[in-house]
C-alpha cells in the first residue's frame, strides 16, 4: 500500500475548515503516515489558534509561533497577543524593530538607513512606538543595541 505522508498545513487547513473527517474519505486506500514533528507542530499551533483565534491574522500568528516552537526559532511577529502568547511557553519572539536594531548590531544597516526604514515602516501603517528619530534612542533603553 502507498504510504501518503503528511505536513502541517493541509492537515491545519482541513481541520480550520472543519473538513478534517473528509481526509479519511479522500485517502481510505492509502497508508497515512503524519510524522512525530508534524504532531508536535499541530498541537502547539491549535494551542495558538485557541488562545489567539481562527482570523487570517491570528492564522498567520498561530503557525509562526507553532513552527518557532517546535522548530527552536525565532518568531517574528509584532502583535502583543501573539508576542505574549508565544513568550509564555518559551518561544524566543521578535518584531520588526528587533530586526533593524540586529541589522544595526551587525552592520547591515547604518543609522540612518535604519532610522528611514522605520519612518516608511509607520508610514505603511505599522504601529511602531518610536519615529525614526527616536529609534536609536528606543532600540537604546529596550537593550536592542550592542555597545
């Protein structure tokens, strides 16, 4: 019997559209295989969507923090629920910012550049707490910055 192995997103899929029962009908003559990762990542992603929500966001969010965790990576993410959700189960989260402060931190960005990249990021209508011009000083107090 043909074995179909299974990744994490037809499965969420199906399950987010409540058509999961209809797998067993579409693969009754094959071998079902859904390797242990795969599990892993499934149960910490409904984690997510039950604390954060089925949206197209929350979705986004859920399966970011979902494959962080299970992955051992870093989530970017700039939402709080979700920052917050995947902080309290150990998942290292960070936003935007983090990412031009760290292109600072290894110079692929200079300030300015940075300071720029920030204003057109606001002007695109992400709710950032700095300007552009008070990003060094930001990045500064959150410990963004290496000395």
């Amino acid at each position: 019997m043909t074995a179909l192995i299974f990744n994490t997103s037809p499965l969420s899929h199906l399950a987010l559209a409540g058509r999961l029962a209809m797998l067993d009908r579409l693969t009754a003559a094959y071998r079902r295989v859904v390797p242990q990762a795969v599990l892993d990542e499934l149960r910490a992603f409904a984690h997510y969507v039950q604390v954060l929500g089925a949206g197209l966001r929350d979705i986004g969010e859920a399966s970011v923090l979902a494959w962080a965790e299970v992955n051992g990576g870093i989530a970017v993410i700039d939402e709080r629920a979700g920052t917050q959700a995947g902080q309290a189960r150990g998942v290292a989260v960070h936003g935007t910012l983090w990412l031009i402060a760290n292109g600072l931190n290894v110079g692929e960005l200079l300030l300015p550049e940075a300071e720029r990249l920030v204003d057109q990021l606001r002007s695109a209508g992400a709710r950032l707490p700095c300007s552009g011009a008070e990003f060094f000083e930001w990045a500064k107090t959150q410990g963004l910055l290496r000395p």
